[in-house]
C-alpha cells in the first residue's frame, strides 16, 4: 500500500546533518544504515539495525529515524510503527520520530490519530515543514482543503521561504474555484448540478474536436458524475487543469438552467498548468453554434484572462490550434495571441487516422498589459479594463 507519495520524510542525506552529530561520533553501524538509506537499499538498512541492536544499543535516537524511514519507503506502515513508537519510548519526544509515526498512521488509514502526531511534531519543532506538508496531506485526504490550507499558512509563517509548502499551497489555493462575474456572465466550477451539460459536451463530436480532440469521447455518465463528485479545490493538485462552465443570467426559464437563473452555455479551461513556470494551457468551447457568433465567447475568454493574469499570477498562458481548424487559429490571433511554432503532422486523428498538424499560439501578461484593443473590449463587455494591473496580491505572488 503505497499512499507514501502524498507524504514527505526527511531525506536520507540529511538525516545525520541534522541530527547534530558528525560521521566520527557515530557508531558505525548508523553510518553504515544511513549510508544504504540513502542508495534506496531500505531492507538492508534495516537488517543493519536489528543485528546491531541485538548487541548494543545506540545512545542516539538515528538508528531508529533510519529504520522507521526504511519502513515507510518500503510502504511497510505496521513495522514503521513499531519502530518509531519503540524509539520514541527510548530517546523521549523527537520530531522526526513522530513525522515517521505520523506516516504510518496515515498509511494505515488513522487518520485522527495522525492528525494528533503530527501537531506534537510541529509543537516539538517548528522547523520541521515536514509535519506540516503530512499533516496537511491528511487533511486533504479527508476532503477538508480549508484545514489543510490554513496548515500550509502557519507552516510558512514559521518557515518563509519553503518551496514544498508553497507549492502545495499554491495548489489548493481557494482563488482557484471563486466564481468570475461580470454583469451576466458568469464562470463557476463544475459541479454534480452540470452532469447533462457536461455529458452533452463530451457526447458531441464537433464541440470536442475544437475544444478537446484528444480527450475521450466515450466516457460513461458514471465516470462524469465521479469526476464532477471531485472537490475541485484538488483539480489543480491532482490534474494539474481547473475548468469553469460558462453561465449567462436569462430572465426566461431554459433548458438545463438552474434554480438560481444562470443557463450553462459553454465550457473554459486552465490546462496543463505549471506552477513554476507560471504558465497553462487556454481552452475555450460552446456547444451551440449560435453562442460562438455572439459576443459571449469573448467576454468569457477576457474574464477568464482576466483571473488567469490578475488573481493568479500567471506569466503566460497558451493555445494549442489543430491545423484543420484556421477559423479559430484566426481568432487566436486576433485576440493577442503570438503563433510561437507551427508542428506539421504532428498528431494522428483518433477517428479518421489523417495527420494534424499544430499551431502553438502564446500570450505573455506584459503582452496582455499592453493590448489596447483588450482594453477597449473588456470595458464594453466586462464593464472594467481586465488589462489593468490589481494592487491586491495575486496567488503567485
């Protein structure tokens, strides 16, 4: 049972660092254990230590550190238990230990009890972001991202500067899933509510090959209602991608329209994103061919850029254009777009088994910033300059 990769364990070459000990004041049986962690040979560091302990018994909690580490690498959470209860018995209360029993428990799905671990590891040393990063690791695993974010906050109060908590902040950032609105449009998350729309979309084999060629087609109604049961404060964390249905307010009741009188009218979304770069992937698509002559596309596609470069943070956003669809390469580029690449034949139809070939279009936000014509749209269909730079802070900071 490998539910170790959503964990985080102090890394085989710093445990002896930071024990406050040199390779010299060790016995060599720890150096020679913490030597094999450190290769990923975790059961011979493990065989290490239990011939050794049978003949001396170390005056140094690292033996232990080093054993329960091994066993959590191996997946082995009920020998990483022991291990890390029988040292802590031994040495006294030690903030590596308890991250150590704090994975076991976890991996053996208490979850309470880990909860409670990993606070005592925090409490014995601030310092320690990997208690924080486990202990918000729980709280996600239970679905409850608003602990789990307030975690990460405290942990990077007390530990500035620390990329693998901002990281994992960053990807559950509630900014993510806030609802976008201009007079009557309206970008929200998906929900279970948008299941015949979202089934629609994804049965209708024009809309998907604009919006999403490669995606399947064929998904059954029930993985849908799994994928949109899903919290989508985790979208960005497990799929790296967040979309928003696109909602127009309507003063006469519709099809499919919801008891608070928005009608689902189109699909956009934030795909392959990367954090570091800053960047992600623009996909916009309207089922009806009636909408896509209107102005709504546009002025979701500007609320969206909006958000994307104004509340997120993003540097760059991109779209990717098959090369049979010129109508809409057109269009990208009259939005601001740059054609960054062309790839002849690079991808193969699923369907007809032709060749596609790919336009790579980009925007940068100083690009962005300075489009006039961008300005002069949103004021008319959003009601405010989205080009503009906002004072508030954004998620990438």
């Amino acid at each position: 049972m490998q539910t170790f990769a959503a964990c985080s364990l102090l890394e085989p070459a710093s445990i002896i660092g930071r024990s406050g000990y040199s390779f010299d004041e060790l016995p060599q049986y720890v150096v020679e254990a913490a030597r094999q962690l450190h290769q990923g040979e975790h059961r011979k560091a493990i065989e290490t230590l239990d011939v050794a302990r049978t003949a001396t018994a170390p005056d140094v909690p690292l033996d232990s550190i080093i054993a329960a580490t091994a066993h959590c690498r191996q997946g082995n959470f009920k020998g990483a238990l022991k291990v890390a209860e029988r040292g802590l018995q031994q040495v006294g209360k030690n903030t590596h230990l308890l991250n150590c029993l704090g994975i076991a428990l976890t991996g053996l799905n208490e979850h309470s009890n880990a909860q409670q671990v990993f606070l005592h590891a925090i409490q014995a040393d601030a310092g320690n972001t990997h208690a924080f990063l486990n202990l918000a690791h729980v709280f996600l695993s239970q679905n409850h991202p608003d602990a789990a974010f307030e975690t990460l906050q405290q942990g990077l109060r007390q530990n500035p500067g620390s990329n693998e908590l901002e990281k994992l902040l960053l990807q559950i950032h509630p900014a993510w899933v806030q609802a976008l609105v201009a007079g009557k449009l309206r970008l929200r998350t998906l929900a279970p509510s948008d299941e015949a729309f979202v089934l629609r979309c994804f049965t209708d084999q024009r809309f998907m090959t604009s919006y999403h060629r490669f995606a399947t087609r064929s998904q059954s109604r029930r993985q849908i209602q799994s994928d949109l049961q899903q919290n989508p404060r985790l979208a960005v964390l497990n799929r790296k991608s967040v979309s928003w249905v696109v909602e127009l307010a309507e003063s006469t009741a519709a099809p499919g329209q919801d008891n608070s009188g928005y009608c689902p009218v189109g699909l956009v979304t934030l795909a392959e994103i990367h954090l570091w770069a800053r960047r992600a992937e623009f996909l916009i698509g309207f089922p009806d061919k009636d909408r896509r002559g209107s102005g709504t596309p546009l002025a979701a596609t500007l609320l969206l850029m909006d958000h994307a470069f104004n509340r997120i943070g993003f540097n760059k956003l991109t779209s990717i254009v098959y090369g049979d669809n010129t109508f809409s390469q057109r269009n990208t580029l009259a939005l601001g777009f740059t054609q960054e690449g062309f790839r002849p034949d690079h991808l193969r139809d699923l369907n007809t088994g032709h060749w596609l070939s790919i336009y790579d279009n980009g925007m940068l936000k100083k690009d962005f910033r300075a489009n006039a014509r961008l300005k002069r749209l949103s004021k008319r269909l959003l009601g405010f300059d989205a080009t503009r730079s906002r004072t508030d802070k954004t998620v990438f900071s």
